[in-house]
C-alpha cells in the first residue's frame, strides 16, 4: 500500500517522535507530509504507534493511494529530485 500520512502536532517533543517514526517508514514529502509504502499488515502497527504519541488536541491523516492515484503524483521542487530515487520492484 503507498500511504500519504500528515499530521499537526502542537507539541515540538510529540512532533520530533512521530516524524522519526515517519522517517523510518516512508520519505518526507514536506514538513509533517510523508509517503510510505507499507503492507497491509504492517499498516495498523504504524497507525497504533503513531496514534499512541498523539495528543487529543493533535491529528494525523492517513491516505492510501491506489495504483492510478500514484500515477498521477506531481511534485516540484526538492521533494521531485527525491521522489526520482524511489525504486519500484515486485515481489514474487
């Protein structure tokens, strides 16, 4: 699954925590907007994990892109040299 994930989180500590878990699993698009290519099973993990930080007055977006949506991303800037080194594979 290819996820968009973006958050606002008030508090600098609950931020830096789930940015780095963030960072772990995908690439940042921009300051609190990620992309992260996660398995069905693996998905729910991230989303406890992050929503375990959070903060009632804080919010995080999940996104799943399907395989049309991915073909349409259009990104300029820093984040398009980024995205150039992403690797496409299969798994068989």
């Amino acid at each position: 699954m290819n996820m968009i994930i973006a958050y606002d989180i008030r508090h600098p500590k609950r931020l830096r925590r789930i940015a780095k878990i963030c960072e772990k699993n995908g690439r940042r698009l921009q300051k609190s907007i990620f992309e992260a290519m996660v398995t069905k099973e693996s998905f729910p993990f991230l989303k406890a994990r992050l929503e375990r930080i959070m903060a009632p007055n804080d919010s995080i977006c999940y996104l799943e892109l399907c395989a049309a949506d991915q073909n349409e991303i259009e990104v300029y800037g820093k984040a398009e040299k980024e995205r150039l080194k992403i690797k496409k594979f299969v798994i068989i």
